[in-house]
C-alpha cells in the first residue's frame, strides 16, 4: 500500500478519476448510515434497499429509506447555493477542497503538450460542487481554463455524450500560433439535479429553482420518517430494531411515482426507466469504460465505495488493460480491507491509505498534492507552433 500518489508518474499519462460522495461530506451526507446490521456490520443506503427490496414484505420500510434518502440527500442538493456557504467552517472546508483540488489539476493540465491538456473528472454525485467551484475559479480570473459538462447551447444547454470529445484552442491575432485550453470533462455517471427532461433531450439548467420539482411529504407520513431516520443515524441501533410503520399504499405509490421522475440513479440495482436518461447513463458508462482502455491511462478513485455493481464489474473488465493504473483512495484501513477482497486478482490496482482518516482534507493535503520537490521536477512542455 502507498501514501500517496506520486504526480511525476502520472501527469503525463491519460488521467482520470472517479469521485464519489466522500467528497461533498460536510455540505451532503454520503450514504453510509450509522445502524448496524443485525451481527454489527456497517450498513449504507445501499446495503438496506438491497435488503428491504429482496425482503418482499418490506414496502413500508423500502418507501421509508428512500423518504429518508431524498430529504437528507438529494432535496439539500437541489435547494444548494454556494453563496449561502458563508462562514460556515465545515461547508467552507468542502468547497476549499474542491477548489484545490481544481487547482491542482489545472496545475498539471497546464503542464502537458497541446492535444494533452485534458483530463476526465467521472463522479457519482449529484450536486453542483464541480461546477460551481469551477465558476467562483473562472471568476477570479487567475487561470484559464474549461470546464466541460458536455453541455452546448446559450439560453438553453443539452446535454450530449459527443460533446465531451471535443477542445478549445487560443489562436493569435493572425493565426500564426494556437495553444490548447486546460479542459476539466465533468461527467455525471448517476445523473444531477441540475438536469431536466425536455421532450428526447436533457437539459442542464444551474439556475432555475428546483422547487417545482420537489416531492411533498404530508405531515403524518414525515412523523414515521423522522422516526425512521432516528434509528438510522442510531450507531446503538440493529436492522431489526425498526417498528413496524404501516403507509398508505396510495402515499407509498405517490412518492415512488415522483422520485422516479427525478433525474438520477439509484444507490441500489439499476432501476431507471426513463429512457432518455437511462440512454445517457449508458452512455457514459461506456465513455468511462473507453477511457480506461486507452493506453497508459490512470484511474484515481477517492470517495467511493465501489458498492455500484455497474461500475465495479466495468472497472474490472478494463483492468485487463495492462497499462491501466487504478489508484483506491480508501477512507479506513476496515474500508480497504473490503475493497481488497474486489480487486485481489489484479497486480495493476494500488490502494492508498494514511495515518487516520483519508477524507478530502487529507486527499488533497498528502495524497494528490504538488509539493514544492514535484512541482520542480515536472518540466514544463514548449507550446507548439502549428
């Protein structure tokens, strides 16, 4: 195991990386909960839908986790606004985070040859950290460069996987010389808040409010969820220590109906039936399938937990690729126990672990940094005169 990624092995090389909800932890939870399972295994959102939908006879508490799921994940996501941050010191530390770590890409970015300034960024989240940290950077004027969420369009953008193929160069007055732009791909693999569905496209609004898409939760129903969520966020609390909450068939529908609507996947098997999004999560499971085959690619996880099947059976197959370097940031030492037990067959996977807690602070501190020594050794590529 390594503490840390070494930027002088990789910078050169096809980077990519697969972010998961480690990253927002203090703006959004992630999905771990703190109930045990019934012999004190640790649970996730995941890990209970699975549970409670292969159960067959536990429709209350399947509607109740997904109640639970949107109002303390996805409903802070679409009502976020980075300006509200303030002088909050956890959400502050979250955004500085993304900040640096954007600036610690760019860094590299702007140290490649031209047709190499770009460089994937795979996530599963679905609030708007990327883009809106991206867009505080772009306004300070310090560094030029795109950030490219496969979007096209003015007063309305749609989202198109070709888009993510393409790059922008700076030409001279008279054309006689042209660099490449630094471009940052975002691609959202579980869907945004931020996307809607316009008749066969999807469009990518970051300002309109969200609140025509909110789900209503009558106030008897939000009764039995906050008990529901008590005994999730309980660390003294098993499975079965759930009561027996009975909810109308027709709210149990209701909900369901309007959280299928919404655009993003699930933290359980694949259940999307909304074939204009389900064609763009295939989409781009593919994209990040083609990205790892590429030749001398680097896959960088930080933040996940590999607990999607898709994307670890996908990640599997393209470790085939014998110039694949896959780098696991794990959070614990118990955490990448678990991960090793998944990739055991594979000598091109290095897990990364530190003294403690690997959280985004630390990622960005001791594991993908540029300290003075690496910066000096990174030389710097001429600009090439086309």
């Amino acid at each position: 195991m390594s503490q840390k990624i070494n930027i002088n092995d990789i910078y050169d090389k096809n980077i990519n990386f697969l972010i998961g909800s480690g990253a927002s932890c203090g703006l959004f939870p992630t999905l771990a909960v703190d109930l045990k399972g019934n012999a004190g295994e640790d649970q996730t959102i995941e890990t209970l839908a699975t549970l409670f939908e292969q159960g067959s006879g536990e429709p209350n508490k399947y509607a109740l986790l997904f109640m639970h799921y949107y109002k303390e994940c996805i409903e802070p996501a679409m009502t976020f606004d980075i300006e509200s941050v303030g002088a909050d010191a956890t959400k502050k530390a979250v955004i500085e985070n993304y900040k640096k770590f954007i600036e610690t890409l760019l860094t590299i970015l702007e140290h490649r040859k031209n047709h190499e300034k770009s460089c994937n960024i795979f996530t599963t989240n679905y609030d708007g950290c990327f883009v809106h940290t991206a867009d505080n950077i772009l306004q300070s004027g310090k560094i030029e460069f795109i950030i490219n969420d496969g979007t096209r369009g003015f007063k309305r953008r749609y989202l198109h996987a070709k888009n993510f193929n393409s790059s922008m160069y700076q030409k001279g007055v008279f054309g006689n010389h042209r660099s490449e732009i630094p471009q940052i791909n975002l691609i959202h693999l579980h869907g945004s808040v931020y996307w809607h569905k316009d008749e066969e496209n999807i469009l990518v609004d970051y300002t309109t409010p969200n609140e025509n898409r909110m789900i209503k939760i009558s106030k008897g129903t939000t009764t039995k969820l906050n008990n529901f969520s008590n005994i999730l966020k309980d660390p003294s609390k098993r499975v079965n220590d759930f009561s027996t909450s009975t909810i109308r068939e027709k709210t149990r529908t209701e909900f369901l109906k309007s959280y299928q609507k919404l655009p993003i996947v699930n933290p359980t098997k694949w259940k999307f039936h909304e074939t204009v999004f389900e064609e763009h999560y295939y989409q781009m499971l593919r994209l990040l399938s083609y990205e790892l085959e590429k030749p001398k690619s680097v896959f960088i996880t930080f933040g996940f937990s590999f607990a999607d099947e898709h994307i670890l059976n996908l990640v599997k197959r393209s470790l085939s690729n014998p110039t694949l370097q896959l780098f696991i940031c794990c959070y614990s030492e118990a955490g990448c126990s678990n991960l090793k037990e998944h990739f055991k067959a594979y000598r091109n996977v290095e897990f990364i672990t530190i003294d403690g807690s690997l959280d985004f602070t630390a990622f960005n501190n001791k594991v993908f940094t540029l300290d003075p020594d690496n910066t000096e050794e990174i030389e710097p590529e001429q600009q090439r005169v086309d």
